[in-house]
C-alpha cells in the first residue's frame, strides 16, 4: 500500500515505523529537515521537505497515485487544508486525520466530501479521556481495552502476592471459577513475553493479559490480586484540553478537584465544570497538594503537557500519600523508565492514537487495533470471512490453526455471543476474533492468515 504521512512528529514518526516495518510504501512530508533526515537515517520511507498543504509538495510526494493519507501534523488548519487538496486535486481514496480542538471536533457536519473531506476523524484528546476512564472504572488495572463494541475487554493487571492464582497453575483458574470463563491471551515476565499454557505457573510480579466478556473482568481479577477498593477522589494536574475533558466527563461519579497554573484558564475552567473544584497553583507545590488532603486522594492524574512537570507532581504526589498515579508522557522513552515505580501507570497519547489509526490502516477486514506494551505488542479484532476452501482459519478448530509463535487467539463474538477461545472452538465466517500479538513483527503474518483467497469473490 502506498501511503503518504503528513507530518514527522512523535505520532507521524512512530505511524511510519509501524507501517515500514511491514513492507508498505511509505512517503513522509515535514517541514523539519533534521527530523526527516533523522527518520530516513533509520527507516526504508521516501520523504519530502516542505509545507504539508501545499500542491506542489504533495505531488512531489507522490499523491497523484497515493492509496492513503494520514495527516498528523501540529496544526488542525494545515492537516485539513492538505485533505482538501488530497481529495480535490489528487483524488486520494481514503483520507485520515487528526483533528485536537474542540471547535472543530463538537462540529462533526463540517467533516464531509462537500466541506472538509476526512474519511476517519481522530481526536488524541478523546481517546486519552476514554482510556483514563476505562482504567478508574477498574482500580489495579494497567490496560482496559474493548472489542466488539465493549462486549469483550483485555484486561493487563500486575499479579500480587496473596493473589489465589499467585503460585498455581493456569489450568486452575477454571476450578477457582467453574462459572467465568476467561482466557490468558499472554504473560509478560520481566519484560519478557510467556506464552501461556495451561501449566505455566503465575508469579508475582507478572504482567498478565486476559481476556473475559465485559461483566466477568472484576472476578478473573481478584484471582490475580486482591481487588483494590473503588475509586471516589481524583485530583487532575493540569486544565489542558485533555484535563478539562477528564474532568468534564468523571465529575458526575467521582469527587474531582483539578489543578490549574493559569489564572485565567482556572476562570474558563470554573465555568465550564459543574461539580469539579477548580484550584489555582502549581501541581508541584506540595504545601497545595497537603492542604488539599492528598493522602486521601485515590488517584492523581498529571495531564499537563510538560513531561517532566508531570513526572515530577506524580512523584511528589504519591510520596505525599496518593493511593496511585497516572502520568501522561509524550516522550515515549521516558514511559519505559518510570512505569513500574512510583509512578503506577504511564500514559503515551502517541502509543494511545497509533492504535486507533492502525485499526484504519490494517489489510484485511479489521475492527480494532490495540497497541500495546509500548508498541511491541499489539491486540487486533480481525473479522472472519469465506469458507474451508478460501479461508485458513474458517471451519478450523482452534489448536489446528497454525498461528505465528507469540500469537494467541483470545476470544470470538459470534452474533450476539461471546465465546472464550478454547482449543476445540471452531471458527465460522463473520466471527470477530480476537487475536493477541506478543511480538507486533508478526502482524503482517496474522493479516495473511485471515485473508481470504481471491477464488472466494
């Protein structure tokens, strides 16, 4: 597929060494030479030096024969100036942008093929807002995420000692729960991935990803750690545009305050929430943070847009006495540095938005993409089409399929039911199936596997 990425940045750059690595065409237009020359230096992709909106760039670019555009540039103008172009003049098929604020966003009619052609809309904002709220809805989790329209979660908690499945077998956790049927999609030891099977012994200290229908998360859990007691008090640090929606949306459930530097923006803030307290000061302050009783906050989220402000107000603030900390972070060399510690989740927008582009990117008929562990691994729902004859996996029982190493299929939805993935489950055509990829290598090979023969159309 050729595609053409408007952009070098930390989301653009990563997206195109996603999208490299498995044998697409890539072009990447930036106006930053050191950043293009950076990217090139360490990347098989062509780019471009120029303003991404401009004609003559985007045809030296190569958009006249281009299958698809990704605009994610820094500036909301200039990505839907360069999808009109992309759409007017070079006809490109399928358009994708980023799209932040909220002027634009709360205006969905402007985002058509007779204003600003945008196929696929996607807002960082937004899915940081959702992400963190799937994470407070479930207390010890590190990752939530749906499939099939949130009838399925893959749930990654950390296994604790005094965990009833802590020091035992998988193949137990049946016993320990003949009426919940779950499946653990992978294990990350050390860093290291495990694949599962029914004798692999859980230790404390293990990342472990299982995967269970939406009403049955909370029980797989408590086999793994003692369940933490629902969250009540959430402080923000940080009135962004990601700030304002968290607040926006969790103030209804939660006792929120939310700390704010700007004067000025604590006066909008204070208009444009309801329940929250707004409070004027630094989230480093910790006079601030103790004269607001941090000890009995359940969560801190540092969601300002200065990565070390962030890791720095997550420090102070659960050396203070907060029971956790969600730290946003968009270098992503620091996550890998901080997570783990006193820091109990760290947050990537860019890992965040790559998912959700992917899922558009994807060959094949794919639902969803997850990225996961940093982008080494990644979760796809990939829809099943075709018969015994023009398919590889429809009419096959499970442990017959012949999968890459590190692949685990974790469960399907069939109509309206959710079915866990045991060997003996048999796939059939327009299944959603779940598939956990430990080492994001093997996704080209996971796209090949549920292609369906050409003979079948």
């Amino acid at each position: 597929m050729k595609i053409l990425i408007l952009g070098a940045g930390q989301v653009g750059g990563t997206l195109a060494e996603h999208l490299s690595n498995e044998q697409n065409d890539i072009t990447l237009i930036d106006s930053n030479t050191d950043r293009l020359r950076e990217l090139q230096d360490k990347l098989d992709i062509g780019t471009v030096a120029g303003q991404a909106c401009y004609p003559e760039i985007l045809r030296k670019a190569g958009a006249e024969d281009t299958d698809l555009l990704i605009a994610v540039t820094n500036s909301d103008e200039i990505n839907m100036v360069a999808c009109q172009i992309a759409y007017s003049m070079f006809n490109i098929p399928k358009i994708i942008s980023r799209i932040r604020s909220q002027s634009y966003i709360n205006r969905p009619e402007l985002f058509s093929k007779e204003i600003v052609p945008i196929d696929v809309l996607i807002s960082p904002e937004q899915l940081v807002t959702s992400y963190i709220e799937s994470l407070l809805q479930h207390p010890g989790t590190l990752q939530v995420l749906d499939f099939a329209d949130g009838r399925i979660r893959l749930v990654a908690v950390k296994a604790v000692f005094g965990g009833p499945l802590v020091g035992q077998e998988l193949q137990q956790l049946r016993e320990h729960m003949p009426n919940v049927d779950t499946r653990v999609a992978a294990i990350f030891r050390r860093d290291h991935p495990i694949q599962p099977t029914g004798e692999t012994v859980i230790e404390a200290g293990d990342e472990v990803f299982f995967i269970a229908a939406h009403n049955h998360i909370v029980p797989v859990m408590s086999e793994m750690r003692r369940l933490d007691n629902p969250y009540k008090r959430i402080m923000i640090a940080g009135g962004g545009n990601i700030g304002l929606r968290l607040a926006s949306a969790i103030e209804d459930k939660y006792h929120v305050k939310l700390i704010e530097y700007s004067y000025d923006r604590c006066k909008q803030l204070s208009e444009l929430l309801t329940k929250s307290i707004v409070l004027h000061g630094s989230a480093s302050d910790s006079e601030l943070l103790i004269a607001e009783s941090i000890e009995d906050v359940d969560v801190f989220c540092a969601l300002t847009n200065d990565d070390e402000a962030n890791i720095m107000a997550s420090l102070l603030a659960k050396r203070l006495g907060a029971r956790k900390v969600i730290t946003l972070i968009t270098n992503p060399a620091y996550v890998d540095l901080v997570q783990g510690g006193d820091i109990d989740i760290a947050l990537s927008p860019q890992q965040i938005t790559i998912g959700s582009l992917l899922t558009h990117v994807r060959k094949g008929d794919v639902a969803a993409v997850h990225s996961l562990r940093r982008g080494a691994a990644e979760a796809l729902e990939l829809i099943a089409h075709g018969d015994e004859k023009s398919s590889k996996v429809v009419g096959k029982r499970i442990d017959k399929i012949d999968l890459p190493a590190g692949v685990t299929i974790g469960a399907l939805m069939r109509d309206d039911k959710v079915l866990i993935a045991h060997s003996d489950v048999v796939i059939e055509s327009d299944d959603r199936v779940i598939v956990f990829v430990t080492n994001k290598k093997h996704v080209k090979e996971v796209e090949k596997l549920f292609a369906v023969a050409f003979s079948f159309f």
